[in-house]
C-alpha cells in the first residue's frame, strides 16, 4: 500500500464527492484519482521516473500540485516543491543539490528556463500551462501518452515522498526527507486535532510549498474523503468570497493572515459561523491576535511544528482546553514531544530547554548532508533549535528560536517575549528584536519596529511600555523604526536577516 491508494479509497467509497474546488471548477474523488493514476503512468513511461527518482514543481497552488503528490507516491518517487518566492539561483540550487529529473513549471516562473538550460540540461521540463521552449513539453501532452501500470515495484509507506527545503539561517538550506508514512501518521493527528470527518470543508490559503498549507489540513482532509478548496494564493478578498459562498468548516491562518483578514474592512460584517475553528501556527501566536478571532465566536487551534516534523506534532484540539494563554498544546496522539538539556536529558516542568520531537511523523534525513542530519537527530529524536517549556500538566510554551535567544550580562533574554509586549502597544503594527554585539554586556536587545498609519510614537514611550511589564536588562537598548521587515513565505520575522542587515 502507498499514500495514493487513500485518494482510491475513497474514490471507490464516493466516486462523485467533491475532492477540490478550484476557480470554479471541480475535481471528484473518482477524476482525482484517474488523473493521479495517469499522471503516474505518464511520468514513468515518458520520463522515465522510477523509484527513488525526484520530480520538482514550481507553481502557485492547483489541484495538479497535489495529483503530482500522489503520483509520485505511486511511484516510489519524490516530489520537490519549490517556494516560488525564492531566486533563481537559489532555485536552482536545490533542482542542483536533489538532482530533479522533472520539473514541472507554471508559466509565470517561466523566467528560470535560460539559466536551467545553461546549469541544469539534463533536468527535463514540463509545462502546466503554456508551451515551453524544445525539448520541454506541456503536462496536458505529456498526460496523453501515459501507457503502463504507472506503478514501480517496492513502493510502500516507507518509502520516502517529500524532499521539503527549509529557510537556513546560515548557508545553503537544506532538505527535509519526509516518509509516505509521516503524511499518515500527520494525518492522523490532524484528525484527531481537528475532529476533521469526510464531512469537513477545508479552505487552504497556505502555499504548498511550506508542510503547512500542504499537510496540516489538506493531505489529511484528503486522506478522510473531505473537500479542499484550493486558492493559487492567499488574498482578504478571495477568502472572503470563498467564507461567504462555500461556506468551508476548518482553515489554517497564520499570524499575518488573521492580522490581514481582521483589518479588512469587510471583517465586522462577515458571516464567518461556518468556521468550526480556525488553526494557526508558524511562530509564536501574540495572544491580541487570536482574540481577533475569539472575539467572533471562532475557536482558535494552535499547532506547533516544523518542516522536519511534517509538522504537527504539539497542538490544542477542537473540544479541548483553549484557556492556557499561550500554550500551543499538548504532545500529538501518534508522536513524543519532551523539553531537553544540551546533553539531551529530559528537564522538569517549569525549566526551560529546547523542545525535542519523536515520531513516525518526523523526517527521515536532510538530503545528501549525513553531517546535518546527525546534528538534528539522536536515538530518533528530532532536536527543533526551539526553546519552551511544558507545565505539569504536560502543556507546551514556546518561547523562541534556540539561535535567537539574546545573552546580556549573563541573562537570557527570549526576543519573542520582547515582541509580544510591543504589540500589547496600540501604536506598534510590527516588530522584529535582535540581539546585538555590545563591548560590556556581550549583546543588547535591538527593536524594528513598524508604526501603524499616523502614529508618531517615539522609542522613549515604546522602552516606557516595555519597562512596565519587563525586566530592565530586557528592555531594548535601541529601537529602530522601518518600514518593512525581512519575513518568509508564511510571515516569520527572518531575525538572521535582521542582523545581518544591520552589521553590513
């Protein structure tokens, strides 16, 4: 059995059921699953993909993204989403470091062609939706001279499915090998955290190329015989529009989703009662924010994970205890979560240390960096770099990044906590805190902030602020007003960047 034989499944079970809606159009179990089993042919008989090959797409989301998932599934293969945000160059690093064979391209990345075919010609091209430069072809041609059973020999669950890029804060980023088993067993937690049934109607904004929008709610809603509506990208009023005319159940918002939803001036008036909760995650959630949603009914689920746990692995679920401010949950139902020294023992409640993930959920390798992965994992345990604290009862915290916390003087400063006080204060719309080399304390907090329209407030009242809910030494010793802040894909303030840009 494979991944792909679920889309069967339920494909035999509801033939007819809506599996995804996009741009007005709609795709059954019973299509879905014939055009994963083409795909898969197609890839193997034309291009020769076999077990263990690597297929890359480069495109916003669409139902052929998740058919090549399955597909590859099929095969054996592993699928390459490419963040369609990046470079090229950086791009073509990773078609480079995971030797793609395929890739499959949407026209407005078509910029990549010349460099591909300078660095990169053996990579073979195959286009979603315009007519490539020879020898590339279209994926609709290359569909219509599948022959074969579209299957390798060999292929199970544990076979490896996704080779996921993380965002490296230093050097080359590296890839994240996930199992057809950890898309499973996530899905499976996924479940369990959202109540989800093949009644549920989940709307994904989230791009594909991040786990998130892939598998916090997709894969899984998939996997159970729900419907997905798919958006190529996230936009206020398209969710709106899809809110209001397909009235969807589950959606998964980061921080800067809600934060744009919430400013929107169609918020107050919105019938957002279809929503039986909504799920965030990807950093640390201020607690002004999730009251955005609280403050209209809506039950707010917290996930905590990352691209090298598929990724959920702690989270609050529907039904459960939401009243721990700042929690992100409890341990997931398929996986251990613990909270560890540097020597790998496992600390009290109450002490802080770096949170530590095992599970059949969690990544199999980084791709060809065996260093690397040694690094990360220890008798299976994966050791995340983030730093938290579990209560007695078992309920998680997270506080920061490992590589983020700031020493000044001897004292542990966390920037999230820093930045969680500057947004309690109404003039503050973002803000970004890094720590600084400094000649006597080693390093100081520095603040960027961003002001919201027409405020003027000065550093002086934001250290003020500050100083009312902080220790002294945490107060920032400057704070910088900008006007953008370096983030990733999913809205995380890129604090590497920040420091860099600073010191250069």
């Amino acid at each position: 059995m494979d991944l792909s034989d679920l889309i069967a499944r339920n494909a035999a079970f509801t033939p007819d059921k809506p599996a995804i809606y996009f741009e007005g159009a709609t795709l059954g179990y019973a299509a879905f699953d014939a055009r994963i089993e083409t795909t898969a042919k197609a890839l193997k008989s034309e291009c020769g993909v076999g077990r263990g090959d690597r297929v890359a797409i480069l495109s916003l989301n669409r139902p052929d993204y998740l058919v090549l998932l399955y597909a590859c599934a099929r095969l054996g293969a592993l699928l390459v989403p490419l963040n369609w945000r990046l470079a090229v160059a950086e791009q073509l690093f990773i078609l480079s470091d995971a030797s793609v064979k395929v890739l499959v391209l949407e026209k407005g990345f078509a910029d990549i062609l010349p460099s591909l075919a300078k660095e990169l010609p053996d990579t073979r091209v195959v286009a979603l939706d315009f007519a490539p430069p020879a020898p590339g072809q279209t994926f609709d041609a290359l569909l219509a001279k599948a022959s074969g059973d579209g299957r390798n020999p060999h292929t199970d669950l544990a076979c490896p499915l996704l080779i996921v890029y993380t965002s490296g804060t230093t050097g080359r980023p590296k890839g994240a090998v996930l199992r057809q088993e950890a898309l499973l067993w996530n899905g499976v937690m996924s479940q369990h955290m959202h109540g989800l049934t093949s009644d549920d109607h989940v709307l994904t904004v989230l791009p594909f190329f991040h786990v998130g929008g892939l598998n916090i709610q997709t894969t899984p809603a998939l996997h159970h015989g729900a419907t997905v509506t798919i958006h190529a990208r996230f936009t206020p009023d398209s969710t709106f529009a899809a809110i209001a005319k397909d009235r969807p159940t589950l959606t998964v918002w980061v921080p800067a989703i809600i934060q744009a939803m919430s400013e929107h001036p169609s918020w107050a008036a919105a019938d957002l009662s279809c929503l039986k909760a909504v799920s965030t995650g990807s950093q640390i959630v201020p607690p002004h924010v999730i009251a955005r949603l609280t403050a209209r009914n809506i039950p707010v689920l917290q996930v905590y994970g990352s691209t090298e746990t598929c990724p959920i692995s702690v989270y609050t679920r529907l039904g459960g205890d939401l009243t721990r401010t700042g929690s992100t949950g409890l341990p997931g139902l398929c996986c251990e979560a613990a909270i560890i020294d540097d020597n790998g023992a496992e600390l009290p409640a109450g002490q802080a240390g770096e949170i530590a993930i095992r599970g059949p959920n969690v990544f199999f390798e980084y791709w060809g960096n065996e260093s690397a992965t040694r690094e990360a994992l220890h008798d299976g345990w994966y050791r995340t770099g983030d730093i938290g604290t579990r209560d007695t009862d078992g309920y998680f915290w997270v506080h920061d990044r490992k590589k983020n916390m700031i020493i000044s003087g001897g004292e542990n400063i966390y920037p999230a906590e820093v930045e969680r006080v500057l947004l309690e204060h109404p003039d503050v719309a973002e803000v970004g805190v890094v720590g600084l080399p400094d000649p006597k304390w080693q390093e100081v907090p520095v603040a960027y902030v961003i002001l919201r329209p027409d405020c003027d407030c000065t550093a002086d009242a934001l250290r003020a602020h500050v100083l009312t809910q902080l220790a002294r030494y945490k107060v920032p010793r400057d704070i910088v007003f900008v006007t953008d802040l370096p983030r990733t894909a999913l809205g995380k303030v890129q604090h590497f960047k920040l420091k860099q840009d600073t010191r250069s």
